[in-house]
C-alpha cells in the first residue's frame, strides 16, 4: 500500500480530529500540516483557544496533548483540490475517513473545508455543526484557513467549535 503523504494524528479519546481535503504540496514537501506560510490554521486554533500558544506546522504532533488529532480524506495524493486524481476524494476515501473516525471515536470531527465537509457529509452540506453524527462523534465544517480561499474566510465558525470542545 502507497505511503501517507501526512501520518494520520489519530487514537482513541481525542476530544476533536480536523480533517482536510489533502496535504497541500508546501505541506507535503515539509512533512508538516496546514505547513504553508499564510495558511490561517495554527493561527486561528491559538486565536480560538483549542491551543495554550501558537504552535509552528512542525509540532502538529504535540497536538495529541491537547486532545486534537489531524488527518485528510486523501492519505496518498497532494495538492490544490482540483490538481488531485479523481478518486483521491472519491466514495472510497470517504468511506475509508468515515471507519477511522468510527474506529477512534473522536467528541468532535472538524472539517477545515466546506469541500472537504461535502465530500463526506453530502454535497447539500452548509457550514457550521451538522445535524447529522457520524457515530457518536458530532461533525462541523469549518471555513477553509487555505489563503487560496480568503475571499470565504469567517473566524465564527471556529469560534463556535472551540466552545462546543470547551464543554467536553
């Protein structure tokens, strides 16, 4: 089996597990998530208080000390969303992300794309917390943090999110 572009951050009792699309190719070439310079992600999880401080791409393994976990829908493929093979985030990825997710058991899975979110939780899917679990594990889709999608950026939602994990 092909190797993980990005190790999967995933064990059991994590109270919340962000999932992206894919590692982007500056992620990919670090060895680091949510790695590229004016990428919103680490930021915005400080300026939330899911983090006690900002962390840097390269510690997203200290993130387990916070009960956070980090992994994409596409294990095997990099890049812009549009630049992936088809099926990288096809039916099979999403059913391979939904038994992760099932098999963990997170409080929270937290999609950093409305893309990403849709892909797994259908293409009618909005922003914010969903309805719908998977399992036990409550779901939001969060803003993209990508700078290539600034223009949709909205701090709220993370906002939200970060007080749902507090009341764990």
């Amino acid at each position: 089996m092909a190797r993980h572009i990005l190790p999967d951050r995933l064990k059991p009792g994590l109270k919340l597990v962000f999932c992206g699309t894919a590692a982007g190719r500056i992620s990919a070439m670090q060895q680091a998530y949510y790695a590229h310079g004016q990428n919103k992600f680490w930021k915005t999880l400080h300026a939330v208080g899911l983090t006690p401080r900002l962390f840097a791409p390269n510690e997203y393994e200290m993130l387990w000390e916070h009960g956070i976990g980090l992994t994409d829908i596409a294990k095997h493929a990099y890049g812009m969303d549009h630049q992936l093979p088809k099926d990288a985030l096809g039916d099979a990825a999403a059913q391979a992300l939904r038994a992760r997710i099932a098999k963990i058991q997170p409080r929270i899975l937290a999609f950093t794309s409305l893309n990403a979110g849709r892909k797994v939780m259908g293409p009618r899917a909005t922003a914010g917390e969903q309805q719908e679990k998977l399992g036990e594990t409550r779901v939001f889709i969060l803003p993209s943090p990508s700078p290539l999608a600034a223009n949709h950026w909205d701090i709220a939602p993370w906002r939200a999110l970060a007080r749902a994990v507090k009341k764990l």
